[in-house]
C-alpha cells in the first residue's frame, strides 16, 4: 500500500474518531428514531399517529380550509429550510475560495499552523451535512405537495368508498415527508457540529456527542414529549 499524502499527516487518530463519531451520531440517530421500540415511541413517532388521525378526521370536516392552511404552512417551513440551507451552502463554498481569514482565525484559536487542504477537508464536512440537508428539505417539500393533491382528491361526501382510503394514503405521504423533513434538521445539527472540527479534534468530539445529547433528549425526553404521551381523556384535560 502506498504512503499517505503528506498533507493528511496533519489529521491524527482523534480526527478519524471525531469525524466516525460525528457520523454515527447522523446515521444511529435517525435509526434509533424513526425505529424507537413502542415502550418507549419517539416524539417523531407520536406525531405519525396524530398525523393519520388528522387525516382521518378531515374526511369529515366541512369546510376544510383548515386542511388546506396547515399543508400550505408545512410547505412553506420546508421551503424556508431549502432556501437557508442553499444560502448556508454557498457560504461554505465561498469560504473555499476564500480561507485565508479562516485559516488565520483557526489558527489562533487552535495554536497550530496546517496547510490549505486541511481546512478545505473540514469544510467540505460541512458541506456534506449542508448538502443532504437541501436534498431532504426540497424532498419533503415535493411530497407535502403530493400529500395536498391527495388531500384534493378526497371526495367531498364522506360515505363515498374512496374518501377514507384516498385520506390514508394522504396521511402516509405526509408522514414520509415529516420524515425527509427531521432528517434534513438532524443533518442541520451535524452540521453545525461539523463546523467546530475548525478548533480541532477534542472540539469535533465534544460537540459530536453533544449533538446526540440535544437529538435523542428532544425525541424521546422532551416536554413536548411528555405531553403526547399523557391520554386523550376529558379528566387529564380538566388537570392540566
């Protein structure tokens, strides 16, 4: 095997196991989330169900302008998302272009002087985490539409055989979406965890495992959490 360009030699062991950490946190993350045992459902599964009784309950909502305000807003905050995570990107790249003054900066703060292609390696971490965020905001965004025309679709009386039907396939649409939409805010977070690789190793390392502190408390530890777990019953209503 050949040696190793001298450049990487800059990058030692504890870089390797920030970065692997840091991607275990994005991979194990969604993996534990998405498929949380039923003892113990994440936040993200909680909502599943509450998205296909939404969908249940407007076959028989008249009107449904309600419906239709909540996809648009669902749609917009995808958007919103793309568009910051498209801006995010290109400020990246332009960093590229441009890393003298994050290279002095980093410098500074990390005590050491590394050559150009170490710092475009840790921004083009980041970039990968930017990257498929974008890719999953805009996807989410085009299902949210798919889940409206199904929305559409349902007939207007709701004795009719294909009114259910048609809302449960809108409801399961909506559920991959919110999916695709949590996975580009998880990639967000990495990286912006990502980003403290430019301090060095210890700091990609911490800011790894408090990233996967933040994700799984929210999902499966959360106040809003607790709240979806209590029971749909008029006394817990009257308590709380």
């Amino acid at each position: 095997m050949g040696a190793l360009p001298p450049e990487l030699a800059h990058f030692t062991r504890l870089d390797a196991v920030g970065v692997a950490l840091l991607l275990g946190v994005w991979i194990c993350t969604t993996l534990l989330i998405e498929n949380a045992p039923r003892r113990w459902p994440s936040t993200s599964n909680l909502m599943a169900d509450y998205r296909r009784e939404w969908m249940v309950q407007f076959v028989t909502r008249d009107p449904r302008i309600f419906d239709s305000q909540m996809i648009g807003q669902l749609r917009q905050g995808t958007a919103f998302f793309a568009s910051a995570t498209l801006i995010a990107i290109g400020g990246a790249l332009a960093l590229l272009g441009d890393l003298e003054q994050v290279i002095g900066l980093a410098d500074d703060l990390s005590a050491g002087q590394r050559p150009m292609i170490v710092w475009e390696i840790k921004i083009l971490l980041v970039v990968l985490f930017l990257v498929n965020a974008f890719l999953k905001f805009v996807w989410s965004n085009r299902l949210f539409g798919y889940c409206a025309v199904l929305m559409g679709a349902v007939p207007n009386d709701p004795g009719h055989p294909a009114a259910l039907a048609r809302a449960r396939k809108a409801g399961e649409i909506n559920i991959t979406a919110a999916r695709g939409f949590n996975r580009g805010l998880r990639a967000l977070y990495c990286a912006l965890a990502a980003t403290a690789w430019l301090l060095g190793a210890h700091a990609l390392i911490a800011a790894a495992l408090v990233t996967a502190l933040v994700l799984l408390r929210r999902e499966f530890a959360s106040a809003s959490r607790a709240v979806l777990m209590q029971p749909d019953t008029a006394e817990n209503h009257t308590k709380t």
